[in-house]
C-alpha cells in the first residue's frame, strides 16, 4: 500500500468511526430528540453502566461519552444538552478537568432550576485482582499493550524487584480492605450515594478487572441512586454481564482466599476473544524494557503495592 493509498484509507476509517460514535451517541450529539424529563449520567467507563441500570420511563437518560473522551466541542454539548436536563447523576469532577468545564459544581450549574443532581464515587476494587493497578501517568499518556492495566509482578520483574507469584488469604484480604478504606474515604467528602459496604461479601461478579465493577456492584448500586432521585420504580437489570469487555485473570489463590464458589480463570477475555496471561506479560516486559522512564514511573505509582507484595515473600 503506498503511502496516499494508507492516508486515504486513514481518513476513511477516522471518518468511519466519527459517523457510528455520532449514531451510537446519537442524543448527545442532536440527531435523535431525546425522550422527555431526560437526565445524563456522567464519569468515567463506569458511568454508562449505571445509565444502563437506572434508565427506565421513569428516570430516561441519555447515552454520553465517558469524561476523558471529551472534546471541547463535546463538552459544549453536554452544557446544552444539561440545561434541559431534569437530573444529573455524576461522578466527582474536579474543575477545569483537561482543561474544559467539566467539573462536577460546572456541570451542576448548567442544569435547570429544580433538577436532581446525585453524586457517586467512581469505583476500584483491588480484592479479586490484588496483583493489578490501572494508572494515568500524565508523562507517559500510552497505555500498556494488549490491556491497560498493571501487574505487580511483571512490574517487579521488569525492575529487578522480588515479589512472590501468590498472596496469602491474610494479605488478600488486606489489600480488599485497602480499596474499601480508600472508597469510604472519598465518600466522606459529602457524596450523596456509598458504594464501600457493597464489597463485603465477596463474589466473583463483583469486579471484572479492579476499576470495572461487575453486575454484583451496579445493580444495588443502582438502586441507591434511584431512590436518591425520588423516583419511583427500581434499578434495571440488563440480563447481561455489563462493562465486561475486559476480564482479568481469577487466579487460583484469590479463588481460595475468598472461598469463591468458581472456577479461576487463568487467562484474560478480551472483546470475547482468550488472551493468555502469558503473552500479555511478555508484551508488557518488552513494553518496560523499551521504556525505562516509563518504568521508573511505574515502580514509584506502585511503590504501597510493590512493598505490601515483598513483604508477604
């Protein structure tokens, strides 16, 4: 393919993807009308799961990009399409966030009088994956390859560092209890909906990797915020697995540490598709050793972990 055959066929896939985000998004972006005393839901990749739990005849909300895939010109949008807004549902925001007016209190101001605003926390919970950590390095915005997220281990060995292959139940169950303080203590901040106490008992459908609730969470999660908007009615269960695209690894020892009544999974499920955990560690140690800074980034974000991982050898 020569070089303008590649920049047209560029063009043409960049305008491809343009045209289905505007039909899948279609309310947001003006062309569908969106349904009456309509409300959004804002966040991160969670913030869709919980339209999809609370949206009913009651509480309609509209289908938004998740914050961080937010143009200027979107976040015009969202303004627009808040102002006539009869709810909002948000994960907290600091203002000014990637430079645009999307903070929780800015979007708060664009709604009419009277609507509902409910604040929820944005999730993570390391107890079913206690090797993982998911990081935005602003230095380094390049995500791993094959899946987005971290491992310990594969960190450490990149490093030089020793950790084990396995956890203890004890310190499993430390790290799980780590998430949960970490959510209490951002819920003490005044937000209107509590997700911490919604990880005790553990089960397997609560997280499918550690910043992607499963089922198990956004289902009573939903229903919280349901009742926090006054409306009648309950959460909505989808009858599938939601924000399941990525599944991490279940291993065999966090199956035995939570008394999971599962089978582990050694292996990562991409778009539905088997990844072994052992090419993406593979990849990952040629994506470190390519990147020392990188690197060095890495093992000192995941210092806590790395430390808390060393010291169960």
């Amino acid at each position: 393919m020569s070089g303008e055959t590649a920049r047209l066929q560029s063009l043409a896939d960049h305008g491809e993807a343009v045209i289905a985000r505007r039909a899948h998004y279609a309310e947001f972006f003006g062309q569908a009308e969106p349904p009456a005393g309509y409300g959004v839901v804002v966040g991160n990749c969670q913030a869709e799961s919980l339209r999809l739990v609370i949206s009913s005849d009651a509480l309609p909300a509209v289908r938004v990009p998740a914050v961080h895939e937010l143009s200027a010109d979107d976040a015009e949008r969202l303004h627009a399409l808040l102002r006539g807004a009869s709810f909002l549902v948000a994960q907290p925001i600091r203002d000014g966030y990637r430079g645009l007016a999307l903070g929780t209190a800015q979007l708060r101001a664009s709604l009419p009088p009277g609507a509902r605003v409910v604040t929820v926390p944005a999730v993570r919970f390391a107890g079913l994956h206690p090797f993982q950590a998911v990081l935005r390095l602003p230095a380094f915005p390049e995500d791993p390859p094959l899946v987005a997220y971290h491992d310990v281990r594969t960190v450490a060995e990149a490093a030089g560092l020793h950790v084990p292959r396995v956890l203890g139940a004890e310190t499993v169950r430390e790290i799980a209890e780590g998430s949960r303080a970490e959510l209490r203590r951002r819920e003490a901040r005044g937000l209107d909906v509590a997700a911490s106490d919604l990880f005790a008992p553990v089960v397997d459908d609560l997280a499918r990797t550690v910043n992607h609730p499963g089922n198990a969470l956004f289902l009573p999660l939903g229903e919280r915020i349901v009742t926090a908007l006054g409306a009648p009615g309950r959460a909505v269960d989808p009858g599938r697995p939601i924000l399941a695209s990525v599944r991490a690894p279940l291993e065999d020892w966090v199956v035995a540490a939570w008394g999971l009544d599962t089978a582990p999974r050694l292996d990562w499920t991409v778009g539905g598709e088997r990844l072994p955990a052992e090419v993406v560690r593979e990849a990952h140690l040629a994506y470190y050793a390519e990147r020392p800074a990188l690197l060095a980034a890495v093992v000192d974000r995941m210092a806590p972990l790395l430390a808390t991982w060393a010291a169960a050898a």
